[in-house]
C-alpha cells in the first residue's frame, strides 16, 4: 500500500488591520481652545492678517506699472490735444467771413479721455 500523504500545508492570508474609521480632517470639528477670559481680544483691536503671498506685488511690477501709467497719461494728452486742434483749426476757417464746415474731433478726445484717466488709475495703483 502506499503510504497516505500529508494534507498541504495552506498558509493563511495575513489579517490587514482596518485603521479606526474616523471623518475626513476637513468634517472634523476645529478644537475648542479658548484664551483665558484676561486674553481675549475684540476682533477690532486684533491685528490685521499678512496680505497672502499671491496677492503680493514684486517691486519690478511696481516700476512696470508705473511706467505704463505715465506713458498713457503722455499718449492720452497727445491724441486730446490733437482732436482738439484739429477742431479749433477747422473752426477757426469756417468762421471767417466766407463760412464753412468744421469738424469736431470728438474721437480723438475721447480716447484720449480714456488714456488719461487709465493711465492716472495705473498710476495710483503702482503706487499702492
């Protein structure tokens, strides 16, 4: 006969501990911890938070901004003055004694306006 073989030795799977469940950090209520009643502070007198890095304005924009600024404040009287000459000049023919048409050169002025008064708000923030 022959001799019975031994059973196979199976090993078991490890056991995986499950960590203790508990709610995500951002379900988590904040820990309550108070200052002493002498250390409280009004939330006006507490001092103001640091502006956050991204918000944050490097010195070379600063000059860039500036730089801009004043070039849209120079460029933006260039064009009104040249819409403004150009309408005292044709006014100024129109008016004599022959008459005439002249021309009121509104759109030169007005982006001309529109570059001053950007070019003054770059300015100011630059300077902020």
């Amino acid at each position: 006969m022959t001799e019975p073989q031994p059973a196979p030795h199976y090993q078991q799977p490890p056991q995986y501990q499950q960590p203790p469940q508990q709610a995500p950090h951002y379900q988590q209520p904040p820990p309550q911890q108070q200052a002493p009643q002498d250390q409280q502070v009004p939330h006006y007198q507490r001092p103001a938070a640091q502006t956050p890095h991204y918000q944050q304005v490097s010195d070379e924009q600063r000059r860039i901004w500036d730089t801009k600024g004043k070039r849209g404040i120079g460029f933006g009287a260039v064009w009104f003055l040249a819409g403004l000459l150009i309408t005292l000049i044709t006014y100024s023919n129109a008016s004599g004694p022959s008459g005439g048409v002249y021309v009121v050169a509104w759109g030169p002025m007005l982006y001309g306006g529109y570059r001053i008064i950007s070019g003054y708000l770059m300015l100011k923030k630059s300077q902020q």
